[in-house]
C-alpha cells in the first residue's frame, strides 16, 4: 500500500524575525520576559541576548519598567521600525562554524558538487566533516528543492558507479545563514486535514 505524501504548513513561533514581529506589534512596549513566552522553547536568555544586541545598535530604547510579580520587569520599545529583522552575524573569529554551517559556505561557493566533495570542502582539521552528515544534508536540502540535482548516481554494469552532482538553487541562495533541518512534533488529523493542538518544532542537532 502507498502512503500519500501530507504536506502540512507548521509555523516557527522563535527566532529573531519572530522576535522583532512581536516587538513591532507593541507599540506600547515590551518585556524580555513577554518576548520569551510568546517564542515556543525559547529561554529568557535567549531573548535577553537578542534585545541587548538591539540594545547596542539602537533598534531598540528602555522607556520605562513595570511590576511582574515580585520581579520589575524593564519596558523597551522599537525605535527603528523596519520590515526585516535586525540580525547578529557570528563573529568568524570567536564562533567556529559548524559541520552545516561550514556545508551551507561550501554549497553557495562551489559551482556543483557531489557528497563527497562537499564534505572534503566543508572539513577542517579541526571539525571534520564525515561523508554521512553531508549525504543527509544533502538529502534533506534537496527534498527542501533547495538544491537540483546536476546528474543522478548511477552504476555502471562492470565498470563501478559514479556519484550524483548537485547545485544550489539559484532562487534557494539567499543569504549566508544555513538552512536549518526541523522535526516538529503534532496530532493531524485526516478527516479535515488539520493539526489538532499547537505543533512543537524543533531544530535536529548535527
């Protein structure tokens, strides 16, 4: 029996474009803490770190504090309205990249690739990259029509097998940020073809 395919929109309520919307939509102020409980498995810190980089480039400006509990809570507001979110690159010299981070660079520098290829060009000395992490990558990427396929792996009767060659999408390249790969958790159901509940999404560790 063949299973069809569902293909289901789940929405990330984290990470800074969410962030910056919902600190866009108050226009009256915002907590660190109200930011975090409406960003699904995200912790303060997290949100801290993100307004104090606001912080430090003016996006953002204290206006006040208020009472939450036994706890007074600072009150900022946006200064700098814009449509895309303000984002903190990784300084190259502090932050060693990861295995999906140094695989990202590679795909958007080389012309085409195979796995192979893309996991000598991601490795270093320091963090190899093992021709397995960079197959499910690329697996993954490719079903995401992130990446195209240039040439099928194929096997040849007697003569061995050549591997498949893919590129980056032209439309897919769109910024130096790797693609991150999600599971998300939920209760569909078929009858209406909807998800039941809130769905739980996150990021699989490389």
């Amino acid at each position: 029996m063949t299973r069809k395919p569902i293909h289901i929109e789940v929405a990330m309520p984290s990470g800074p474009a969410h962030y910056w919307r919902e600190m866009m939509a108050r226009p009256k102020g915002f907590t660190i803490r109200e930011i975090a409980l409406c960003s699904e498995g995200v912790a303060y810190k997290t949100v801290k770190r993100y307004v104090e980089f606001l912080k430090a480039g003016g996006f953002v400006v204290r206006i006040g504090a208020k009472r939450d509990g036994y706890a007074l809570q600072a009150v900022y507001a946006v200064k700098k309205r814009q449509t895309k979110p303000p984002i903190k690159r990784p300084d190259p010299k502090r932050a060693p990249l990861t295995a999906r981070e140094a695989m990202w660079n590679a795909i958007r520098a080389l012309n085409q690739f195979t796995v192979i290829e893309l996991a000598v060009s991601a490795s270093t000395e320091e963090r190899p990259v093992a021709q397995r992490t960079a197959d499910h990558y690329v697996r993954a990427l490719l079903r995401a029509r992130v990446l195209q396929t240039v040439s099928r792996p194929q096997t040849h009767e007697g003569h061995g097998s050549s591997p498949g060659v893919y590129r980056l999408a032209r439309s897919a390249n769109t910024g130096p940020l790797a693609p991150k790969l999600c599971v998300a958790g939920f209760v569909f159901d078929p009858n209406s073809n909807r998800v039941l509940g809130d769905a739980v999404v996150s990021e699989l560790r490389a």
